[in-house]
C-alpha cells in the first residue's frame, strides 16, 4: 500500500472519529440538560412549597433558613435564587422585602459582590445585574465602583442595575458621574436615556434637583427625554419651560417635547413662552416648535403657524400645515391667504395636508352651510385645491352628495381645473 493510500485512509478515520465524537458530546449535551432541568423542577416544586409554608412565621423561617442553603452555582442554589427569589419574591410587592432579606441571610449578596472581582466578563455582568435586582445597600458601594471600568458592556450595565435601585443618594452619585462616562463614550444616550425611564416615575424627584444645577447639555438632554416620557406633573413643566432658551438647540428642542403632554393634561400655563421659538434659527427646533404650538389647538396662532408653510424645509412646511387643520374652522383665513401665494410647492404642500386631515369635508360644509365670508373662501380654497391636481375628493363629493346646486358648483370647480 502506497504512502498515500495510508495517509488518505488515516484523514478519513480521524474524520469519522471526529464526527462520532461530535455527536457524542451533542447526546451527551443533551442528556445532561434534560436531566438538569428535571432535577430543577424538582428542587422548584420543593422548595417552593417550603417557603410559601414558611413565609408567614417570621420563627418559623429561622427555623428552617438552613434548609435553603446551597453552595453557589449549585442546582439548588440555582434552583432558589431564579424561580423562588429573583423572579417571583423579588418583583411582587407582598413579598419584596422577605425575599431582599433572605437575599442577604442565605449568602446571595455576598457571592455576587465577589463576584465583581471575577476575571470573567459575563459572570462580572450578571452579578451587577443580579445585585440591583436585590437592592442590598452593601452592595450600593461595590457597584458604584463598577463604573471605573473600562469595559463599555459592564459600565452599561452597572448604570441599568443603580437606576433600578432607586437609592437617592446611589442615583445622585450616578447622575454626577454620568456626564464623565457619556463624555467617554462608554455609556450611550440610549444606554442612560432607558435606564433612568427603566426606573420609573419614582425617581423624578431626584432627577429634577440634579436637573437645577447639572450644566451638561448631553445630561440636560437625558434628564429631559425622560421627563418626556414620565407622568405629568408642574415641576416637571416647569423645569422644562426654565430650557426653553437654552444655546444648546437639542436641549431646546427636547424641552419642548416635554412640554406638549404637560399643556395638553395641565392646561396651558404660560403664555406667549412657545412662539418665539417659531423662529429659532435651527430647523430641527422650528419643527418640534409648530408641532407643540400645533398641539394646543388654539385658533390665536394661526398666522403664526401659517407663516412656517412657507419655511425652507419641507418638513416644517408639512408640520406646519398639519398644525393648521387641527384648528378648524379657525384655518380659514390662514389657508386662504396661503394660497394666494406665488410659491406652487407651498400651495402644494398645504392642499396635501387638507386633503389627508380631510379638512376638506370641512370646506364643502362651509361651502353649504358657513356664512356668506368662510363659504367664499371655502369655494376659493377648493378651487386652488383643484387647479393643483388636488380633485378625487372633489369628485367623491359629487358622486355623493344629494345637494344637486352644490354638486353642480363642485362640477364647475372641477371642469373648470380639468380645462386649464
């Protein structure tokens, strides 16, 4: 046999042996796991029912805390903390506070501040989440320590694990060192933005006396975004309004956003503080700026909102117009001015948004049954509509309508579009 006939034949075994030794270890794989996880269901129902007996008799449970010993890592350990404590105790109101002491008594706190020191980055990671999850104010310290890491991932989830504590002097010691890591590009916007409205409303307070005196615009931004999504209240209002002229014009434009919501539940508290921002020299601040004005519905800024149609950016211009159709009937004057403008794309851009908020229904009401002024400019409006391409509404009115003297007004209308 040639060296090369040998040589083949030993590739194909060791290909074969390899191929076994795969499968091998897959069965084995998962054998292992459906035995582990049966043992896990097992050591659950058990100890389960144990606690629940327990749990009312603060003797009792002294009496029987050993019987919920493990070593670490162990499937009873395993076994405790996931289905017994963390997922279940920890996160119901009736029993957070026995399953953060049992917590403590049965060595969970600290493993996982040990854990902290662990070369493994993953187990260094799971550990920060499992601690602010238990909230034990020994491991307040160790965490915030966490955040001299030059890991981005355990950093980000440090910031995740303290917001959920919700301790005020933790979060304040988070919030002045926040800037300095976001500056660093280890924690995102995101990263903070999520976790402090992870935190809930619960920590508004905090944020809005950090908020008096913190300097960072990124910060500012932060604490903004999350006032934007929180429960409204005054301060929070308020604390808004005080940016509103900030140099920073995404400080400004997020200031805004909070702003909308608190209008629309506590009333409009202060007047005239909006339209200056109308012309704010940054776009992106127009915008927020007409939809928020937009939102008050209030048939005074009209002419205000009007004049943004004619902004430089289209997006403006369609907010814009959109803000003008919430107002009604109190659009009238503000559209018809418009569209005597010289600008076709301006005129364009207002018949679109007429047609999608159907504040054309609107003007062939007005056309039937507004007074002598509104029902001439209701019949001008619709014939620039017209002459714009703007008609299948037009022509839905015609084929509906069961006023023949109107019908035949909007016929004309459109005859006189279709000609020119």
């Amino acid at each position: 046999m040639e060296l090369t006939e040998i040589i083949l034949i030993i590739m194909i075994a060791t290909v074969v042996v390899l191929c076994l030794l795969f499968f091998s270890l897959a069965v084995n794989r998962r054998l292992y796991n459906a035995y582990k996880y049966r043992a896990l269901d097992v050591l659950r129902k058990k100890y389960l029912s144990l606690l629940y007996k327990c749990i009312n008799s603060k003797t009792f449970m002294n009496q029987h805390l050993n019987s919920f010993r493990a070593n670490p890592g162990s499937m009873k350990w395993i076994a405790i903390e996931d289905n017994i404590f963390l997922f279940s105790l920890i996160n119901d109101a009736n029993y957070h506070d026995v399953a953060c002491e049992l917590f403590e008594q049965l060595g969970y706190v600290d493993h996982y501040i040990k854990v902290l020191h662990s070369r493994n980055v993953i187990a260094r990671a799971a550990a920060v989440s499992k601690l602010g999850s238990i909230e034990n104010p020994r491991s307040y310290r160790p965490l915030l320590a966490m955040l001299e890491s030059e890991n981005p991932n355990i950093i980000s989830v440090t910031v995740r694990a303290l917001c959920r504590i919700g301790d005020a002097s933790v979060l304040l010691k988070l919030l002045t060192k926040l800037p300095e890591l976001r500056n660093k590009y280890l924690v995102t916007k995101m990263t903070i933005e999520s976790s402090l409205v992870l935190a809930g409303p619960r920590i508004t307070p905090i944020l809005l006396e950090y908020g008096k005196t913190c300097k960072d615009p990124g910060m500012i931004v932060s604490l903004l975004e999350t006032f934007s999504v929180s429960p409204v209240n005054r301060e929070v209002y308020d604390f808004a309004v005080s940016y509103l002229s900030h140099p920073d014009p995404e400080v400004r434009t997020k200031a805004l956003k909070v702003i909308a919501p608190c209008e629309k539940a506590l009333g409009i508290l202060h007047e005239g503080v909006l339209a200056p921002l109308l012309k704010d020299p940054v776009w992106f601040v127009r915008l927020q700026a007409v939809k928020t004005i937009g939102s008050q519905q209030q048939k005074g800024n009209a002419q205000s909102i009007a004049v943004l149609v004619l902004d430089e950016k289209w997006q403006i211009r369609n907010a814009a117009a959109m803000a003008l159709t919430f107002l009604g009937e109190g659009a009238i004057d503000a559209f018809w001015t418009l569209l005597k403008s010289n600008d076709r794309y301006a005129k364009e851009s207002v018949c679109e948004e007429m047609q999608k908020s159907n504040f054309v229904d609107l003007l062939l009401e007005l056309l039937i049954n507004g007074n002598e002024a509104n029902a001439l400019k209701a019949r001008e409006i619709l014939t620039v509509m017209a002459a714009c391409g703007f008609l299948s509404r037009l022509k839905e009115f015609v084929a509906t309508t069961k006023d023949p003297i109107r019908a035949d007004e909007i016929k004309l209308i459109v005859a006189g579009a279709t000609a020119s």
